[in-house]
C-alpha cells in the first residue's frame, strides 16, 4: 500500500480514545501527548506497509504503552523494544485489547479527555485552544492563527492552561450519573464555544478560523456517538449542522454580511439540513426538551423555508419565547424581538430590545438590530446613530460593511428627501 494520505485521517480519527486511554494511565497531558506522537511516528513507519490495523485506535494504545515502557527499560539499562518491522500490524492484537476494555470505559475516557479541556479553573479561550490542541490535534500555529494572535502568546496560553489543570485536577476515577451530566453539559458548551468562534469569521479572518466550524461538527459527532440517546447532544449536534449549511451562503463576493432573508438558498447545503433536521425530530420524541434542542429546531424552521416568505416567524417567536424561559438572556430577547418584528412589525419589537440597552450597549447585534428597527419607522436620525454605535463594535470586516451599507443607504435617502422636485429629474 504504497498512498499513505488515507493516514492522517486515520489518526485524526483514533486521536480522541488513544489520547483519553493515555491520559486515565499516565495522568497528565504532556506525557500523553508525547507517548501519542511516538506511536503516531511508528504507524507512519510501519502502515504505508503492511497497511492499516483493525482498529487504528486500539494499535496507538498497545504500541504507544509499550513505548513507555520501552523507555522506562532504557533508563534501566534493560531490553528494548523489538525493531519496528517485528511489529504486528494485521494480527488480531489490537483487537484483543479492545476485547479487554468495555466500551463503556472508552466513553468514560473519552468523557474525562474533554472534561479536562473543560477544567472549571480555565477561562473560555483556554478551555477551546486546549480542546484543539488536546482532543482535535490542531498544531499550535493553526490555533493561533484561528485567534487572531500570535503563536508563542498562543502557546503561553495552552503552557497556562496545562499548568492550572496540573495544579487541580480533575479526578480519574469514572463518573457518577450525577458528575456525568455535569460534565456532559460543560463539554457541550465547549464545543459551542469553537463553533461560534468559527461561525462568527468574516470571509477575510482567514480559512484556519472558519475551519472551526467543521472541527465542531467533528467533535459534537464524536459526543453523540458517546451519547446516541442523549437528546441534548442531539440538539447540539443538530444545531451545528444547520447552522453551518448556510455557510457559504452568509457573505457576499464583497465580503458583506447576507441577511438570513436575502441568502441564496440554493447555496444551502441540504444534505446538513437533512441530517440536522433528522437529529431535532429525534431528540424531540425523547419528550426531555433542552436549550439546544429548541435552538436547533428554530434553526430547522429556517432552514425549511425554501422562501423567505415561508418562514414560520409565528413558531419562531414562540420557540424563542421558550427558549428566554429555559434561559433567561438578554441576546435571546434580542433574537426574539427579531422574530416578533416579522409577524407584528418594528414597534412591539423596539419595545422588547429597549430595556435591554444597559446589558447589551457593547453588543453589536442590538446595535444592528436597533437601528434597523428604528429605520423601518422612519426615526432615521436615531436609526443613523444606532448604526453608528454598531460599526464601532463590528468583530468582523463582513459585519462592519453589512452596516457601512445601511448607513449608506439612509444617506441616500436623506439627499433625496433634501433635492428640490425638478432636480430630480
């Protein structure tokens, strides 16, 4: 088998469970790393020919314990390793070390892997690059340039994190129901946290941070494998996945921002929205409605529309209204006044966001929002300065040209209004 790029997917694959198994024996995650980057170095050695293990996952573990142990009879003086071309890629050892771990143990450590990254003592930027570079793999440099910074402030970052896990650690020993669905919840917010920063970037913020998204959708996909019958982990995944068919559809060839309404659904990709869709009517059965799974179902609702005009604003508002119950926000207030400006126009809608203005005033939708609701009653002057507040606080070029453009056009408007009759002809 000479076409060894069919490897690194490979690896990339197996990378969650050897990774975990390394961390439950060796309890730290630079040791973990290391002895996983040694086996990595043997697979590439030793796949492109003799081809590729049973289960790729189950040869890093067996190969990657015997490294450590390799070099702990180094520094004794004792036997070492046979060479790599003694090694047995195509038995059936890897499968019996498979047969001796329950599934069950895989998903508990898997589950502590993402935990870990999830440490309560790391801010939310650790607790991401942590996540990408432990369970996803993603080099230093990649995540660095996701953020927008440099690569050894980047690695000070991932250095500072490791350091205050070190410091408190998580236990090892396999959860209760109870820790469980803790955990669950925190590594569920994690991958949200990756997706909005990838959701978030403008074309012009780079391919390395919009490849967040699809990280994301790999990661809520490895946890719903962990969890099918969790109908959160559903609604997460299912959100993901609608979410991101309207990628490439979101921007203009100029890099401005598309309202959800003028987007181009042919560009939607429908086969995210089948399967997300699938995922929402699925974890609705389960009768246990979740945060997630009502955002996912008010993403199903768009994404359904093959019109603008076929949009159920109605059900939209009603789950947005759901949602503010489960969680009370003021961005969800905001999302639903949106939905409320559609089915009774912009006065009610005003009236929802104004009380808000305190919490969000460093908030650029409200701004964005706010001024468009003020321009659809004509208050163009407050509309004006509302859209001004917003472009000072644009995170993206495609975000501030989307409001360069409203500004433009209530400038266009006012010339028009101020140019006597006969010039206008």
């Amino acid at each position: 088998m000479t076409d060894a790029s069919w490897i690194g997917d490979v690896l990339t694959a197996a990378r969650p469970q050897a990774m975990a198994a390394f961390l439950r024996r060796f309890r730290d995650l630079d040791t973990a790393e290391e002895v996983f980057q040694e086996a990595c170095l043997r697979a590439l050695k030793t796949w492109p020919r003799n081809g590729p293990p049973r289960d790729a996952a189950a040869w890093l573990i067996m190969v990657g314990g015997n490294v450590a142990i390799d070099g702990l009879r180094r520094s004794s003086r004792l036997e070492p390793l046979p060479p790599d071309d003694q090694i047995s890629d195509l038995s059936d050892a890897e499968t019996a070390i498979v047969a001796r771990i329950e599934h069950a143990d895989y998903r508990d450590d898997i589950l502590r892997l993402l935990f870990v990254c999830c440490h309560p003592e790391l801010p939310a930027t650790q607790q991401i690059a942590l996540a990408l570079r432990i369970v996803s793999g993603l080099s230093v440099r990649q995540i660095a340039r996701a953020f927008l910074v440099g690569e050894a402030a980047m690695e000070q970052r991932i250095t500072r994190a490791k350091a205050r896990i070190a410091a408190n650690p998580v236990p090892f020993e396999a959860p209760g129901p109870a820790d469980r669905a803790e955990r669950l919840a925190a590594v569920a917010a994690m991958i949200y946290l990756v997706f909005n920063e990838g959701y978030t970037a403008g074309p012009a913020d780079g391919d390395e941070r919009r490849a967040l998204c699809e990280e994301a959708i790999r990661l809520g996909r490895l946890l719903l494998r962990l969890f099918p019958t969790e109908p959160e982990i559903m609604g997460l995944a299912a959100l993901l996945l609608l979410q991101h068919s309207r990628s490439r559809a979101r921007f203009s060839a100029d890099g401005c921002a598309v309202l959800l309404e003028d987007q181009n659904r042919a560009l939607w990709d429908t086969r995210l929205i089948a399967e997300g869709s699938a995922l929402v009517e699925k974890a609705i059965r389960h009768g246990r409605p979740g945060p997630y799974q009502v955002q996912a179902a008010t993403a199903a609702l768009h994404s359904r529309a093959t019109r603008p005009e076929d949009t159920d604003w109605a059900q939209i508002a009603l789950l947005y209204g759901t949602l503010e119950r489960m969680q009370p926000s003021p961005v969800v207030a905001l999302n639903r006044a949106v939905a409320v400006a559609k089915v009774h126009g912009p006065a009610p809608a005003l009236a929802i966001i104004e009380p808000l203005a305190d919490k969000l005033s460093g908030y650029f939708y409200f701004h964005g929002a706010r001024g468009f609701f003020l321009r659809q009653l004509e208050r163009n002057e407050e509309a004006r300065e509302a859209f001004g507040r917003a472009i000072g606080l644009a995170g993206t070029v495609g975000e501030a040209t989307h409001i360069r453009r409203q500004l433009d056009q209530l400038e266009q408007a006012a010339t028009a209004d101020r140019t006597p009759p006969r010039d206008r002809e």
